[in-house]
C-alpha cells in the first residue's frame, strides 16, 4: 500500500482570549538552538471504544482546536512568530497570529502503521510541512498536523521551533494542552514561567577558564557521501536493570551513553590515540543558583561533552567510560552555566541550519528519558505509539522513554535512536554481540534495546 495522506485544511488557532502584542527577548541559550530548526514529535491514537470520549471526527478536531486555543493564552509564545528587535537580534514576536493547524486524511489503517520507526518518512507523513527556505525561513513557532486514519485511529504530528522551547517546556505545553482537553476548562494546569531574563548575560561577560573544557565545542560538518539506512531495536526494563548494575548503578542516560560510546568506537575502528567525544545536552534549570522556576519556559540547555582516548574508550570497564559521562555531567554548575551565557553574547552565534554529517570521532546523544512522552491524552486515552522523527545524520542519537503500561501490557525500559555510518552496520551489531559476550548482562540484551543505527551506505 502506498504510503500518503491528503491534506484537507489547514487554518490557524490563535488564543481564546485577546493578547497584548509584544516582543519576547530571547537568551542566548534559545540563540544556540536556533540552527535547529523543527523538533518534531508524532502521536499515534486507537480509535476510542468510550463513544461519549470519541464523539465523531469532527468533534475530536475542533475538541483539539478548541483546547489548544485555550492553551495558548498561558503559552503564548506559541501563537507568535519568529522576528528581529531593532538591534537585529532574534526575538518572538508575541502577535497572536496562531499556530498552523493542518488536517489530513489517509487510506492506511494502524496495522499498516505497526513496524513504522522514526525515518524521513514518517516526518514526511505525520509532521506538518512547514514552508522554508534558506534564504526565506518560516516564521512560525508550532504547527501541528491531525491526520484521520481509515481504521478510525488518527495521529498528531507536531513540529515545535527549538529556538522557543527545549523538550522540557515543549512537554510542559503538550500536556496543558491535552489535560484542558481532557478536563475542560476546569483543568488544573501549571502556568509557564516566561521570564527568560533569568537567562541574560552578565555585565561585564566573564568567561571562567575552566569552562571552555567542558562545552561542547564547534564541529565541522562534512557532506554525506551515500544514502542512510537504519536498525532500530528495544531495552527492556530487565535488560536496562543488568546494564545499570554492569555500570556500577549509574543513572540509565549515563550506562546506556557509555555502552553506545564504546560500540561506535570500536566499530568505526577509530585509531587508538584519536580522541573520541560524546555529546549532549545538559538541563540546567537545577544548576544556577537560584534555580530557575521548574515550570521556566524556553531553552534551558548547554552542550557538554566527555572526551577519551579512543581505545580506552573502547577497551576500559562500562563502569569507567559511565563514570566519563557523569563527571561531565556533575561539572555542569551555576558559574559554567553563566559562562555558557556570556559566551555565547561574546563571540556570537551561527544561526545556519546545520547540514552534513558528524565527523566519525563524533557521537552525539540526545535524550528523552524522563519526559511524560506518553501522557498525551486528549480525551481518547494515551497514545498507542509516540515517535520522535529523528534528523538524518550520521553520528547522532536519541534515548526514549517506552511506556510502563499500554494496553494492559507492561512494558518500561528505553527506546533508543543511534544514527552511524551503514557501511559499519553489520560491525556495529558484530561489536554489540562482542561487548555481550564479554559482559555480565546476561545474554541477548540487546534483543529488546530500541537503538536505530543509521549509517551512511558506500
């Protein structure tokens, strides 16, 4: 069956209630992930067997356009476009113009749907197309797509501008959104915290020294030589238990990180001597003194990175190289946080899409774990599947929640996206059997490990 949906109408959804008109500053945190682009998020629902819950398609649209309106009011950034201060720098521009709200129609059912994993086109599918250019990029901040399957089911695909919000606050809107909903208009929600001169430089910038060994600096990206392929498979919560014990009980990012670390090492065969890194983010929202407000909206990240020889990497106990990413981690504090700030209005930023693939001494991980990834629920119940459409780059990828319980069915552990050369697919799973055999997991751990490998194909 081909693999297409037809849009019927798309519109815009601004608040339900009048907003004053005003530019949002904007830190450099948010700047940093302006070359981001859209992250995109993709819901799948069952149709509802409570038909007081489901109503009819067109009560379900307009029971998401209806919360989403409502929602908005607290979250207005949402509604507003990207935009330029008279000093040039980026800004939102709280206009209330809306966020795009697009609805599809599709032959295929849930069963078609089933084996369907994060790949270009399931972003092609179920996230709304967005028009961009690099020379005109779009303007909007959230736009979402409901597409109405054949079986009864529907998806919501949602694309979220980075430069506005991490995965933490765009987590915090999906589930306003959804409890208003659900509940109606006596939900009880969190309002966000839009203050995000908490995140403003320091006067005069001041860079500690120490500081620029723990941020993740610049890469070169290179052009990709081939097409991609890709693997996904699944950690159970038994499975990540051993792994996490294997690692000296370190937190599941870091054992998990780790093992990914040393298997990409040894299968991109890496010179002993060359220095391997492994990159991600670092929520920051704990680290400054005072903290920011837990519900604190926008970009509360820095890049960090943990760095090693890459036969030690590759040789050394999972216990250790877990140990690398933790220590990392713990560096990240309110004096390297504020540096992170000053540095970037210092020196600037690129706000350039990224384009290329990472350099094979390169990993980076971006993780989901502890995000409510599955408690969407609008009215109909919990998502069926919740997929995070991955970017295509070789080199990067993505840790997952998987749900406690679906269905009636118990599930927990992890699933995980890793994105590397296909040329050294087969040495990757050669390497993940390898590092089994020699390990005290217990065998077949990685049977139900959900990590994607995409690879570049020679």
């Amino acid at each position: 069956m081909a693999l297409e949906v037809q849009v019927i109408e798309s519109s815009f959804v601004v608040p339900s209630a009048g907003m004053p008109r005003r530019g949002l500053w904007v830190s450099s945190l948010d700047l940093d992930r302006a070359n981001r682009g859209y992250t995109p998020t993709v819901y799948f629902y069952h149709r509802s067997t409570d038909a007081a819950a489901a109503g009819n398609v067109s009560d379900a649209t307009s029971r998401l356009k209806d919360s989403m309106a409502n929602a908005l009011v607290l979250f207005y950034p949402l509604a507003g476009r990207l935009g330029v201060d008279k000093d040039g720098r980026i800004e939102i521009d709280c206009n209330s113009e809306g966020a795009l709200f697009v609805i599809a129609r599709s032959e295929l059912t849930m069963d078609d749907l089933k084996n369907l994993e994060p790949s270009p086109e399931l972003t092609r599918l179920f996230v709304p197309r967005i028009p961009s250019t690099d020379e005109q990029p779009s303007s909007i901040i959230l736009a979402v797509q409901v597409t109405l399957l054949k079986c009864g089911g529907m998806s919501l695909g949602t694309a979220l501008h980075h430069v506005a919000v991490d995965g933490t606050s765009a987590f915090h809107f999906f589930q306003t959104w959804s409890t208003i909903s659900r509940d109606g208009d006596g939900a009880a929600v969190e309002p966000p915290c839009h203050d995000r001169t908490l995140l403003r430089a320091r006067r005069p910038p001041s860079v500690h020294p120490d500081a620029l060994s723990v941020f993740c600096p610049k890469m070169s990206f290179a052009e990709p030589s081939g097409p991609t392929a890709s693997k996904v498979f699944v950690v159970s919560a038994d499975q990540l238990a051993s792994l996490k014990r294997a690692s000296g009980s370190e937190t599941t990012f870091c054992a998990l990180t780790a093992l990914v670390w040393q298997c990409t090492c040894v299968a991109r065969r890496l010179p002993p001597a060359a220095e391997a890194r492994v990159s991600f983010s670092a929520n920051i929202r704990r680290s400054t003194r005072p903290p920011l407000p837990t519900r604190y909206f926008g970009n509360a990240l820095v890049p960090v990175f943990a760095a090693g020889a890459a036969g030690d990497v590759a040789s050394d106990a999972l216990e250790s190289v877990a140990g690398r990413i933790r220590r990392a981690i713990s560096r990240v504090d309110d004096e390297l946080v504020r540096s992170a700030v000053d540095y970037h209005e210092l020196f600037g930023i690129d706000y350039r899409l990224q384009r290329g693939i990472l350099p094979a001494t390169e990993l980076r991980m971006v993780s989901w774990l502890g995000m409510p990834l599955y408690d969407a629920d609008f009215g109909w119940g919990r998502p069926w599947r919740a997929r995070a459409p991955h970017e295509q780059r070789p080199g990067a990828g993505q840790w997952r929640p998987r749900p406690r319980v679906l269905g009636g069915c118990t599930y927990g552990g992890v699933r995980a996206t890793a994105l590397c050369k296909a040329r050294r697919l087969a040495f990757s799973f050669l390497c993940v059997s390898c590092h089994q055999s020699k390990s005290k997991f217990g065998v077949g751990i990685f049977n139900c490990i959900h990590v994607l490998f995409l690879e570049q194909l020679q």
